[in-house]
C-alpha cells in the first residue's frame, strides 16, 4: 500500500471522527429549541456538550491540515470553489463556539442569554446541512478548468443532489443528536429524544435510499468501483443493519449500543461515498480535470514526513478525546458546568 492510499484512509479517518463526535453537537445544537422547552431543559443540554464540543472540533481542524499537507490541490481548489460555503460554515461555528461558552454569563440578561439560544441553533443547523451539500458537489462533480481551478459560482454548488445529500447529512446529525441526548439526559429531554429518534430513523431510511437511488442519475461514476470489485457492497448493507437495528436497540433500551449504531450509520455512509470515489478526491464536470490521490498530492517525502507525524499525533488525539469522554461520563444536569 503505497503513502497516497494511505493518506486517503487517514483523511477518511479524520473525517468519520468529525462527523461522529462534532455530529451530535450539531444534531443538539439544532434540535435546541425541539428538545428543550424549559430553561432547565435548556441549560442541560448546553451541559450535555459543554466539555466536548471544543475537542471535538479538534478532529475537524487536523482534517483541513491532513488535506492541506497531503493534497494541497484538492484543498486549494475546494476551498477556492466553495469560498462562500465555507465562510457560512465557519461563521456558523463561531456563533455556536459563543453560545456555549457565553449561555451561563448571560442568565442576568434574559434577551442576551435568548440571543444565545438562537446562535447556538443557527450555528448548528448552518454547518449540519453544508458539509452534506459540500459532499454532494464533490461526488457529482464541480466545474473545473484544464488547470484544475473552479469556474463556478455559489449557485451552481446548489444542485439538487447535492441539496438531498446535504438533507441525508442533516438528518443524520439529527439521529446522532438524539441518541447522545438519551445517554446524556432523563426525564422529559430524554423521553422527547426517544420519540424523535424513532422519526429521525424513519427519516434517515427514506432519504438514503433516496441519495443511493438519484446517484444512479447525478453520480453514475460512483458506483463504478462497486461493479467491479463487489465485495465493497459489504459497507452499504452495513449501513442498512445498522439502520434496522436502531429502532431495535431503541425499544429494548439499549441506549450505549443505540450510539453506536447510529455512529455506525456515519461511518458506514462516509465510507460507502469513499469506497465509490476512490481514487478520486474530488470529480470534476471535466473527467480529464478529476482530483485524484495521485495527481493531486504532495511529494512523496512530504507524505512520509506528515505520515510520522500522524503516527505520533492521532494516537494522542485519540487517547485525550478517550480521557475526557471517561472524566465528563454520566447524566448531564441544568447546574452550570453541570456535567
């Protein structure tokens, strides 16, 4: 296995660990106002993400510098191309970053603590539903010229695919906001998030198979691997188990095995869009134009160089996140810094 195939997985990686971890922070984030009703309620599920959310973003950040180091001309192009999209996201992110640390500073001023509130649920829905719509362009294909530049504009990344893919992304933050709440909370919040998830699971079914079905018309290329090496069907009908067994886990009450299926579903979802672009980064309306592992990448000793790096790194990253996750276990209260 060459270094590019390697730096594919690990960029994969990076990528999964965002959306599982910041994913349920965005599903919270966005079901704000729909989980709680009551400032208590509130307050709780500021608490339920108050020690990780920041950490969690951790994951997000190495992945823009693992693609910066790696593939500087996937990130050059992206980040030109969707310049817009990403400042909303960015500015999304800041406005949630403010309303969870400033949500209890506020609690004398009651418009300015509401003003939070608000922030946090737009903070939250902005990023959840663009980094699907995101995902969408760069499976079916951006407009490029012979020198790999964008020539598009902001409209053209709304296209309808890549709007439904931002719907299945967005639905399954929602899943994965709902299922961390019934492990982080009881009572009313709790029982609100049992409901939602049973819908949010209906949801997520309808528009995957939605997603996998238009793709045949929007993202042919995509399932080009998939013909030829069958064995990599076993990744989408993971996510269908995993799918079913969430209602399941749901009525049993098996709510620590209940996350893990609905993280499940990210990954398996993240990896079946993986699976049918490889060797691909990044498709273009011009074949010829196509970001690949290959032409798109650094030099070989870059490669190997950030390689050591990531060997030293990821294993750190992941053993903190472990720690605080171990530390800031259990039921989540309205008390500030009630965790």
């Amino acid at each position: 296995m060459d270094l590019n195939i390697i730096w594919f997985i690990l960029l994969g990686v990076l990528i999964i660990g965002y959306a599982i971890l910041d994913g349920f922070d965005l599903g919270i984030g966005t079901l704000f106002y729909t989980l709680g009703k009551t400032e208590d309620e509130k307050k709780t599920l500021i608490n339920s993400i108050g020690p990780v959310w920041d950490g969690n973003e951790v994951w997000l950040l190495t992945a823009g510098g693992a693609l910066f180091a790696a593939f500087p001309f996937v990130y050059a192009t992206v980040f030109s191309g969707f310049y817009l999209a990403m400042l909303l996201v960015l500015f999304g992110l800041i406005f949630r970053a403010i309303a969870v640390e400033y949500y209890f500073k506020t609690e004398d001023d009651p418009k300015l603590q509401k003003l939070m509130g608000r922030l946090f649920f737009i903070g939250s829905l902005i990023p959840g539903f663009l980094f699907g719509v995101a995902m969408g362009n760069i499976v079916v294909g951006i407009p490029m010229d012979h020198m790999q530049n964008y020539v598009g504009s902001f409209f053209d990344l709304l296209n309808p695919y890549a709007l439904l893919l931002g719907v299945v992304g967005l639905i399954g933050f929602l899943l994965q906001g709902t299922t961390y709440t019934i492990l982080k909370t009881e009572g009313a919040i709790q029982q609100r998030a049992i409901r939602l998830t049973k819908l949010f699971s209906i949801f997520i079914i309808v528009a995957w198979v939605l997603g996998t079905l238009t793709a045949q018309i929007y993202a042919p290329h995509m399932y080009t691997n998939y013909f030829n090496y069958p064995i990599l069907f076993i990744i989408p009908l993971t996510t269908v188990a995993c799918l079913i067994a969430v209602p399941m886990l749901l009525v049993i009450a098996h709510y620590g095995k209940l996350f893990i299926a609905s993280s499940l579903v990210i990954v398996t979802m993240i990896g079946t869009l993986a699976a049918g672009m490889f060797p691909n980064l990044v498709f273009s309306t011009n074949t010829a134009a196509n970001l690949t592992i290959y032409n798109a990448s650094s030099t070989d000793l870059t490669l190997r160089v950030m390689f050591i790096i990531a060997l030293i790194g990821m294993p750190l990253v992941i053993a903190y996140t472990i720690y605080v996750y171990y530390v800031f276990r259990g039921k989540a209260s309205p008390e500030r810094h009630g965790y």
